[in-house]
C-alpha cells in the first residue's frame, strides 16, 4: 500500500468517516488526511530542475540520493563557495516509508528498484524462478527509506582487515570517528564512558532504541542466554558479540533516513540543488585527459548534461554504480567491448560483489498470540495519530544475537539471528515471504504452519561470506537492469557454517525457556527436501538452498584496494583508477563486507569520503 497526500485523499476523508463501508484501507486514508493536513510545508528538499538546466555547472555532481549520497550533499554544500548538484533517480519517499512496524510493506513499492538475482542451482531455490529479490531504494535516503532501520557497524576486525588489505586511513582506529560524526545517540543507558569513547551526541543521525515494549523480546533473549549467549547492552562499543535489543535509525517512533537527517535540516541551503526522478545514463569524460568532466542524465523526454568543475562523485548504490561505471567506458574490457562501449579505464567493475545471506528457520510457540486485521487497524492508526503503539517499532525482531556458532567464548561472531514473530494466522507476517517472492510451495507450507500456531521465524546471516558472486550489464541501454549474479553457498565453507547456525536454532527451541511454551523446531516438508532425515546435515542445507534470501547488504563491486591491487577499482581515497575528478563513496567500495547491517557503515564511508574530497580541495576537516 502507498500513500500520498493529495487533495482527493483530503477531500474524501469525510465522507468516508460516514460511509456504510468503514473499511481498514478507508480509516487509513482518513488518518492520512489529518497527517497530510498537519504538514504546513515540505520536510523534503525542492525539486531545482529548472535552476539546473538554466545554469548546469557545478563544483561537484554527486549521482544518487541514498545512504552515503545524502551525507556527501550535506558536508560539501557546508562550503558556500561549493555548488553542488544531487542527482536522484527516484522521488521523494512516500508516507508509508515513516511507519516503522511495516517496513517491509514498502518493497515493490515506487520506492524499490525492485532488482532479481540471476537463477543458479546452489541458492534461492523456492523462491518465484528461483531468483532471489533484492530491494534497493529508489527515493530522496535510498535504501536507509526502506530498511529494518537497525544501526549497527560492525567489528572493530572489519576494518583493521580493510587497512591489512592496503587501504590505509580505513582501519577502525580511522574510522571510528566518522561514526561518531554523524551520529546523535539518545535514549540508553550505556555507561557515560563508553558513550563517550565510542558514540557521537550531537550528530544529524538520530540514533536510540525503539520505543515501546514487546514482552516477547525479554523470552528470547532469555532463551539465548540458556545457550551460553550473554546479553550485552550493545556491540557498537565494549561489547561485539552477544544478544541485545538493538540501536536503530529513529526518533520518537518515527524513521531517520538519512534524507531526513541530512537533507531535511538543510533542504533550503541555497548552494545546494537536488533534482529527482531523474536518471543519470553516463559520465562525460573529456577524451584527451580522461577527466570526469559531467554527468548525461535523462529526464524522462530529453537527456541532458550537466557539468562539474571539480569532482563527480557516484553514489548510486552497489548496483547502480557498478553499471554507471561499466556504461561509461570503466569497467572490464572485453565485457564493455562485447556492447560497443568505448574502454576508457580496463577494471574489475561489477566483481567481488558480497552479500548477507540469509536462511529461514521455523519454531513453532505454543502461545496466545493474535493480531488480527483488527488489531492491526487499530494500530495503524495509533501510530498515525501518536506515533505510538506497536508499529512504533519492529517487535521482537529488535533482538539481535551476534555469535560464533563453532564457539560462542570467540568474540569474533559469524552469525547474526535476527527474529521474527508471526501470529496466528497472521496473513500480513505471511506476507513478509510472499513480498520475498517464495514460491507456491513454500507460501502454502508456512501458512499451514502459523493455522494453529504462532510461529518465530529464525534468520540466520551468514556475517562474513568467502563466496562472492558480480554485477554485469544485460545491455547498454541505461534502462534496462543488470544481471545479479550472487553465488550464494558457492564456497564449501558457507554453508558449513550455515548448517552449524540452523543446528543451534535447533538447540534454542530446546531451551528450558522455551519449553514452557512447547517450542520445536519445524519439520518443512519441501518436496526437494523429503530425502533427508529432520535436522540431519543434508536435510539443513535442503533447506538453506531453498529457503534463503537476502538481507538487503549487497557490498563490494567497486572495490577500494591500493594501486598494486589489480582486483580494486578505486583507490584508498576511493578516485577511480586510470581516470581523473571521478570517485565512488557508497558501499560498493568495501572490500570485504562488515559483519553487521551495512547501512552505518556506508553513512561511515559518505562522512570520511567527504572529508578526502575536502582536504584534497585544501579545506581544514579536523574532528
């Protein structure tokens, strides 16, 4: 469902309230007029198209409106004498993108790229043509609009693994500051001097727990602990592993993209201009200097271009850039050739491309839990009128557990559980997996399953993949969507350490916790899984190829790497090799992905990013 505020909604609301037929989607629509009523002005920068093309020069281009893109067009337009232009494929996020329980009714929305996996026989089996969904924002915050909202970033190893690879200035040392640049924590209760080494107050990034209690949460932490796993406050100071109600990306009940808390507060700033719903198809390098000279974009009727005195800068996602880059002449030479594109830069473009694996595991709760379509009305508009009640927050699914599966004394973890709680007979949480793109079979298999029963869907995430899969063009034609190919499970030693995750599952619904409510393991009878004894190796790696998806992390295909580095696409001050003026500051310049959700992370990346542009251009960036 996606909402607008338009007149029709407004002038229909009350007519509506007295309609023989109140249904959910009219009360909704009715709240939604009282919200739009309140919104005296836009909260979203203006639209400055027509300054663009009366006058199309700037300092800096930056292409892409998303996690990093937002912060970038924040710090460098803190220069007055900067002028700079953000570029944004998609438009401004719908209200729906701000209710914080229903994040995941926002995919397949026009929020979404809506990209799809190349089909394979190792992964993403029971999913529609076994092609695993992969949701990417398209809107002014990009994927930081769309997600689960939790901040988390990553081991301190992540990073010092990043400088071991060459890439000084990026271990976590390095970056631990830019983490705290941009953050403004509020709302826990760490110890004062851990807020202090390892947390930032007074950031744009508003950053705390959820509101509200699930009394849920407290089971299943206590569960984890009759495991062996401590509860931890957090594992973005002290702490790195452990089980915890995580720190997420809101404030009062209410989402902070980072449009909201970059561009919101400075939608205004005259240097500053953002043009959305519109495509950038290549960059303009000038032929006898390679040097990123501007950006052709597309707006809709026309293309056009606009031009840069100073840097371009991509920020277009792990997707988008890799094929920006490979349109405009950079990226591996035969496969450029094979499209007629001219080679302007031979490079791995598209390669090392990593992603969070995630595998479903079913227990099956004895509780009294329901919440019906009432219930669920009800609540919706709750939050529209308060920003309260249960979709103030993500439920149990606030419980993360970071550990190592082989060894849960090694403070290194290699698996994260995320979990999620589906009452009975809940269509909207069945829908979670039907908004996955499970197959018939699956869908009808877990809907049988929560008839009688609620049920705790288990996600195991594989933290730190060996496998490692690519991006390549279908075409050149800009339009047209690359091909994903992930490669999940391809290296032996994934899905050894999956299999060992889908064990431990196995043992927490045979915790003494959880045996109050007769919890076990559920045996899913996918008829390509039939073969394998319940809980044996093979029966869990059936069931890992089948009923995997993606946590939404994809990382790594412009790979920062030093010169010598002959898979790396941009440099430690992550500039594009063998062209000038051009960098790429989002998370496709990872060179191992984090072991955590990546969002924090590439706001990291867009914070340090801008303070390289910033000294290179001989602007003083002490923090």
């Amino acid at each position: 469902m996606t909402w607008s505020c338009n007149n029709s909604v407004v002038n229909q609301a009350a007519g509506l309230i007295h309609s023989d037929g109140f249904t959910f989607v009219k009360a909704v629509n009715t709240l939604m007029a009282a919200h739009c009523a309140l919104t005296a002005e836009s909260q979203w920068p203006p639209d400055r198209r027509d300054e663009v093309l009366a006058d199309p020069i700037f300092d800096f281009i930056i292409v892409g409106a998303g996690s990093a893109g937002c912060v970038l067009a924040n710090r460098l337009s803190e220069n007055p004498d900067w002028k700079v232009l953000l570029i944004e494929a998609g438009d401004d996020p719908t209200l729906d993108t701000e209710i914080i329980g229903a994040f995941f009714d926002i995919f397949h929305s026009q929020n979404d790229w809506i990209y799809r996996t190349e089909p394979d026989q190792k992964a993403c089996l029971s999913s529609v043509d076994k092609r695993c969904y992969w949701p990417r924002g398209k809107t002014l915050g990009g994927s930081s609009a769309i997600n689960a909202m939790v901040y988390l970033r990553g081991h301190k190893n992540d990073f010092n693994l990043w400088q071991d690879l060459g890439n000084d200035g990026w271990g976590y040392k390095d970056v631990l500051p830019y983490f705290k640049k941009s953050e403004s924590l509020s709302g826990t209760h760490l110890p004062q001097d851990e807020k202090e080494q390892y947390h930032g107050l007074d950031g744009y990034l508003n950053v705390e727990k959820h509101i509200g209690e699930n009394p849920f949460s407290d089971i299943l932490m206590q569960a984890y602990n009759d495991l062996g796993v401590e509860t931890v406050q957090s594992i973005n100071g002290y702490d790195e592993s452990g089980v915890f109600k995580t720190l997420a990306t809101v404030k009062n009940g209410q989402r902070m993209s980072t449009a909201r808390s970059f561009l919101t507060p400075i939608r205004y700033r005259s240097n500053l201009f953002v043009i959305k719903k519109t495509l950038a198809t290549k960059i303009i390098f000038e032929p006898e200097t390679a040097n990123a000279i501007g950006v052709e974009i597309d707006l809709g009727n026309y293309q056009y271009n606009v031009y840069a005195t100073k840097e371009v800068i991509l920020s277009a996602g792990s997707i988008n850039t890799p094929q920006l880059l490979m349109l405009s002449g950079i990226g591996p030479k035969k496969e450029l050739e094979e499209f007629g594109i001219e080679v302007i830069s031979d490079l791995p473009v598209g390669y090392n491309l990593q992603d969070h694996v995630v595998v479903h595991n079913i227990i099956q709760l004895e509780m009294n839990i329901t919440f019906g379509i009432n219930e669920y009305s009800a609540a919706v508009m709750e939050y529209l009128a308060l920003k309260t009640g249960p979709l103030s927050n993500i439920g149990p699914t606030e419980v993360i557990t970071f550990a190592n599966v082989f060894d849960l004394n090694d403070s290194v973890p290699n698996i994260q559980f995320h979990n999620l709680l589906s009452p009975v007979g809940f269509d909207r949480a069945l829908n979670i997996f039907k908004q996955n793109e499970f197959d018939d079979e699956a869908l009808q298999i877990l809907k049988d399953q929560n008839r009688n029963f609620p049920f705790l869907d288990v996600f195991s995430v594989l933290l730190r993949p060996k496998s490692s899969g690519l991006i390549r063009l279908q075409s050149n034609d800009p339009k047209e969507k690359p091909l994903i190919y992930a490669n999940y499970f391809d290296h032996p030693d994934d899905i050894t350490t999956i299999i060992r995750s889908m064990k431990f599952i196995a043992e927490l619904a045979e915790t003494s916790t959880f045996k109050v409510f007769n919890a076990s393991l559920v045996h899913l009878p996918l008829n390509d899984c039939k073969g394998y004894g319940f809980k044996s190796d093979e029966y869990f790696e059936c069931i890992a190829r089948h009923l995997c998806t993606s946590l939404y992390h994809p990382v790594g295909t412009a790979k920062m790497g030093p010169y010598y580095d002959d898979t790396a696409v941009v440099s430690p001050g992550l500039e594009v090799y063998g062209v000038n003026n051009l960098r790429v500051i989002d998370a496709s310049v990872m060179p191992k992905i984090v072991g955590a959700n990546t969002n924090a992370a590439t706001i990291m990346i867009a914070e340090k990013g801008s303070d390289l542009i910033k000294q290179y251009w001989g602007m003083d960036t002490s923090i």
